[in-house]
C-alpha cells in the first residue's frame, strides 16, 4: 500500500489525482502531518509526501530503522515540477515509484541512487535474494574495478559491466568457506555457502522441493525436514522456487503452512501427472493412499530438472513427510521487441523496459543504431546486416538457450513482416519467449494521412523473395473484390520495380480512377513525407523501401485534404461534397 500525506489545497490536489488513478494501491492519511507520516510510515510500504523535502526529512528522520525494512518515501513539491526519491531507493521501490508518480503527474523523477545515476542496475534490485559486500561491489561497478560474474547455475540477468566467467560445472553440493581472494565478484548460486570478503552471492530460484506427507502432518516436520534436506546438500533455502505435491494434499494444514513460512507458492499435479514420472525410488504407500507410486520426487521432477535429493523421510517416528529436491535449469528469457516506426517517442514505455532488461541484444544494423543509447553499459551487441533475419533469430534463440535475458529488436511491429516470426519457429518451450509490440508502419502511415484504416483492411508485401508472385497476385486480387483497404509493405525496389504498378492495375480493376491513395515515406521520422494522390494518378516511380502505399476502398474519402475511410456510417452530405474538391 502506498501512502498519500499532504498539508496544503495544491499538494491535495495531487494527491486525489494519484488516488483516483491508484484506487486500489493508495491510501490517503489526514490529521495533523507529523501523526499522518507516522501512521504511514508504520503502516505502508511506500509514502507519497506532497511536502517540502526538509519537511519530510525532518519527520521521518526519527522513524528511520534500516534500509532493509524501512518504507520507500517519494516527495513531491507543491507545484508538482519535481517527485524526489528520498528513502529506500532500492529496498523501498521510491526510485521507481518516483518514475511512476512523475509519469502521472507530469513531474520530473529526481533519482541520486549512484548506480542509477550511471545506468547500472542496484544489485538490490535484481529481484533476486541478495548476500554479502553489496556496497563494496557496487562502488567496484561504479568506478569501473574489475568485477568477476561467476555464474554457478544459470540465470537471465541484466546488463552489467563484469568479466563473465564459465559457468561451473561441478556438482553443485558441499561447503565453501567464501576465502575468493580475487578482488570483487558476483556469483550466481543456489549452494549454501559464505560469501567471501568482496563477494555478492545472488541466489535465484532454481530449486523445487517435492513433499510427500501424511494427514495431520505438523508444519514443524514438514519444515525441519525440508531444512534438513537442503543443509546437508549443501543448498540455500533462498534458491526453493516452490513446494510442490500431490492434488490431494493441496489443502494438507501442515504443508500448506510450510510453504508459507518459507514463503513460496505451494503447487500441486494430479496423481496420473506424477504416476508418469519416472522415479529412482518408487513406493506401494503412495500408490495405495493417492494413485501414485511417487508424491515427492515425482512432483520435483515433473517439470525437470537434476534430483540433488533423492527422496528422505522425516525423522518422527512413524514418519509423516517425505521430500526430494530437483535443481531446475534457469530458463532464457528472449523478448522479441518491435521498435515502431522509428521516431523516439513512439517506442514504448515497454520496450524501452525489455531493452534496459536484456544483457545481449540481436538486431540489424541500422535498427540497433537507432537504440544503442538506451542499452544498459554491459550490454553485449550481436548486430548484422540486411538479409541475415533467420541467423539473428537463430543466434537470439541459441543465447536464450544459454541463459541469457535476449532482447531482438526489429523495426514496427515484432509480429507484423519482422523478427518474431522466425525466431518462434526456431524457438521451443525450454526458454520464456515475451513480445513486445510496437507500431507498425501502416498505423504510422495512416496517421500521417488521416484516417485511411477506418474501416476493414489488409496489409500485403509485395516483395517475392519469401512468397511466389502469384500468392502475392491472388491475394490483391482478392482484397480488390473484398473492397478491402489495402496498405502495400515492400513496394519498391531497384530490383524489382514491375510488382506495384501491377497491383494498382488489380486494385484498378475493382476501384474507380478517383480512389485516393496515399504515399508516405519515412513515417515518423525526421525526414518523412506524404502524399495523397488518386489511383489514376500515383506514381510508382516516388515509391521506395522506405515508403507505405496505402489504396483505399470504395468508401474511402478525401476531406479537407486527409484520406478517410469511413467506418460505415451515414456520412452527412456537406462532407461528401468534400471528395469532389
């Protein structure tokens, strides 16, 4: 819950924008402002203060505990220029709830957390449980020290500006008393080891704790046993994913109650599910009470994995848990990234978030070129050029496969005649695939010209270096017939110069000479023009790579000089007059 304080007409003002836009997520505190920030201060986990800074550091000062536990506080200043993250820039969320607070009120986030103020992401934010020198490593990435990645297990970081080492390859169980005497390191481990003197151990979640257990089973056997389990394997119980069981104990009190004191999701298969599993230690118990030979290393091992603990009993006698651990492999995350036309302020909010996440990015040239500056330091680039599409999605797919957050970039849309297609046909379920859409040259295009797309529509390539001329014919002539609006992708080219004059004359044959048609090259862009022509009179000569044709239907209008196709509606007769000027 996010708290709202604020002690003047202005300030409140602010503060109801915020609560109505954040209904669910807000809280507003009244009275006296001293007694409103201390209840909020104890009561939520991030405070708005609609205050002078010097006031609000005045009034928390007291209530300050730690980094660890204290709440984020954002001020905002009474004119609402400025949101400034005060406390717990990391810890609290108050950098990025400063981003959020100014994106809605039209301020300006004010961040001074250092490795924000140079693009490299806080260790503390990585959403991982995180141990030892985190200060002392992050003014190493600060000031450009060598910082080695040890990546033990697998997992899809962001960027960061570190020597990455091969990953290790041993067991992954025993001690380690944390004596690395290199001088700073990240290391990546679910293993329950010490970190050494200048060492950041992150530990993600790549362990699952299957549990068997009997009806009544206390919670504290359920607990002891799993902690048991992991201590003499050498694992941390930082790195435990979830619980995972049979559908029939889903609602088991003990086993319920431990997975939230461990504080992890408790997920459940039916008995066939498990019944399938493949097992080292199979049983006639299990089979007779839930219809399947295995509960606990069945449901570890269900989504795959390495059993690191072969199933173990509870040490009550009779027994009333059984447990196995399976290490599952970090999973890749690939986002494919559409980047919009190309004007800055048409890339979204979201992809410029996919890009700041991924620590390789994969693209063409000319496209990266246009992003390069909004990529995290770190970031490791595989660019190519105009044709090699299906080697950039192999080689986004294969680094995903590796481990690593992927961010593919392609130009409009990343589903509309771009990179999503090839790179999820070489892709399977043993990475996270995100898209991320973006605006496509025909919406650029359109608004460029006014409203052409008001009503049915189909975009078509003209290019035949994927697709047979004659797909490409049949398919014009059939939006011709269909009296769809038709925008023309590829028109163009120095090559191949004969296929657009040839689909105006199919479109010719269904359309009147006076359809408009309009012309846009470089859409969003610094240099772009448009035109709006008829169908007698286009010129395909003007068209290039670089330009949209859009035809209209039979409906479509010129009005006041901007295509327009109706969305088929009653259209008033002073505004049918128009298409005559």
């Amino acid at each position: 819950m996010i708290g709202l304080i604020s002690a003047t007409a202005a300030g409140a003002a602010a503060r109801d924008r915020l609560a109505a836009a954040w209904p669910e997520r807000t809280r507003v505190y009244g009275g006296p402002v001293a007694d409103a920030v201390r209840a909020a201060f104890a009561e939520c986990e991030q405070v708005v203060c609609f205050l002078a800074t010097g006031a609000v550091v005045r009034l928390v000062a007291p209530l300050l505990g730690g980094k660890a536990s204290d709440p984020g506080v954002v001020c905002v200043d009474e004119a609402g220029r400025f949101a400034v993250s005060l406390i717990g820039g990391h810890g609290g969320g108050a950098n990025e709830l400063a981003r959020e607070v100014g994106g809605l009120l039209g301020a300006r986030p004010v961040v001074t957390t250092a490795t924000d103020a140079v693009d490299v992401p806080g260790l503390d934010t990585l959403g991982l449980p995180v141990e030892g020198a985190v200060a002392a490593v992050s003014r190493a990435l600060l000031d450009g020290t060598p910082v080695a990645l040890d990546r033990e297990v697998s997992w899809p970081l962001p960027a960061l500006p570190v020597a990455d080492t091969h990953p290790h390859t041993g067991t992954g169980t025993g001690t380690d008393t944390g004596t690395d005497t290199r001088s700073y390191a990240i290391r990546v481990t679910d293993r329950d080891v010490v970190p050494g003197a200048r060492e950041v151990l992150l530990r993600p979640p790549t362990l699952v704790v299957g549990v068997g257990a009997s009806r009544g089973v206390p919670a504290e056997e359920v607990l002891e046993l799993v902690g048991d389990a992991l201590r003499d394997a050498g694992l941390s119980a930082a790195s435990v994913a979830a619980l995972a069981t049979v559908d029939a104990k889903a609602g088991e009190p003990g086993v319920v109650a431990a997975a939230e004191r461990l504080g992890v999701p408790l997920v459940t298969y039916s008995a066939a599910r498990l019944a399938r599993v493949e097992v080292p230690n199979p049983s006639a118990a299990p089979l007779a009470a839930v219809g399947t030979p295995s509960v606990a290393e069945a449901a570890a091992l269900l989504g795959g994995g390495e059993l690191l603990v072969p199933k173990r009993k509870s040490a009550a006698r009779p027994a009333g848990a059984t447990c196995a651990v399976v290490r599952r492999p970090g999973r890749g995350r690939l986002a494919v990234v559409g980047l919009g036309p190309g004007a800055r302020d048409l890339l979204t909010p979201r992809a410029k978030a996919e890009l700041r996440r991924a620590s390789v990015l994969v693209g063409l040239d000319q496209y990266v070129a246009q992003i390069r500056d909004l990529l995290r330091p770190g970031t490791r680039i595989l660019e190519s050029g105009l044709g090699a599409e299906e080697e950039r999605a192999r080689t986004a797919v294969a680094e995903a496969r590796a481990g690593h957050a992927v961010a593919l970039i392609g130009s409009g849309d990343a589903g509309v005649y771009a990179m999503a297609s090839p790179a999820l046909a070489e892709a399977s379920d043993d990475i996270d695939v995100v898209g991320v859409p973006g605006v496509t040259a025909a919406l650029a295009a359109g608004a460029v010209l006014g409203a052409p797309l008001g009503h049915d529509h189909a975009s078509i390539s003209l290019s035949d270096l994927h697709t047979p001329w004659e797909v490409i014919e049949r398919r014009v002539r059939a939006a011709g017939e269909a009296d769809l609006v038709v925008t023309f992708y590829n028109p163009r080219s120095r090559g191949r110069d004969w296929q657009l004059p040839r689909a105006l004359a199919i479109l010719a044959e269904h359309r009147a000479p006076t359809t408009p048609v309009g012309v846009v090259r470089n859409a969003s862009r610094p240099d772009e023009s448009g035109q709006l022509t008829t169908l007698a009179d286009v010129d395909p000569a003007a068209v290039d790579m670089m330009t949209v044709v859009t035809v209209g239907n039979t409906a479509t209008r010129r009005i006041a000089g901007r295509m327009v196709t109706p969305r088929g509606y009653r259209w008033q007769d002073t505004r049918q007059e128009e298409e005559t000027r």
